[in-house]
C-alpha cells in the first residue's frame, strides 16, 4: 500500500520533477507533487511524496529528513489525512 509523505522546506525553484527525482534514491515514487499559490503559481516551499510502499516511505524518512536539498534542508514526515490539520483563521469580519 502507497504511504504519503509531506515534505516541507523546498526550495521555491524545486520542481515535481525534480522532487520525485530525489525521492527516487529510497524506492518507487508513486507522485510527487509541490504545492503552488493559486494566484501567483508560484511554489508555497512544500509539497507530498507518495512512495509504493510503507517501507520504502520510513527509509526515506530516515535518509532524507533533515538533509539538504537545492540549498534547503528538508522536513519529511508521513503526511496527516485531509482536514486532520489544526485550526484555520476564519474568515468571518465581525
């Protein structure tokens, strides 16, 4: 079963390609994906991995957690199921 990564730190000039390129050293990626600002299209510094299997997704947490990549050092963690985040700002003016 595929396991998802969140990968936080990336450089904004780092790619999907280049992304799923690098997590390729610790098994098969299934996705690689970095998040973009909807208005601007410009990358917001993270973005998801998701490696074919659980082992192959804990082995490139230990290898690549806290290891520089294009200039940045990474924070790669299993990634929470949607909606499992902390709180949002409200959008609601009183």
């Amino acid at each position: 079963m595929a396991s998802k990564l969140y990968v936080g730190g990336l450089s904004y000039s780092t790619t999907s390609e280049s992304l799923r390129a690098y997590f390729a050293q610790c098994g098969t990626v299934e996705s690689a994906a970095v998040i973009t600002d909807r208005m601007s299209g410009e990358s917001r510094g993270f973005g998801f991995v998701e490696m074919s299997t659980q082992a192959e997704a804990q082995e490139a947490i230990k290898k690549l957690h806290d290891q520089p990549f294009e200039g940045r050092k990474l924070t790669v963690n299993v990634a929470k199921a949607p909606g499992s985040g902390g709180p949002r700002r409200s959008t609601v003016r009183w």
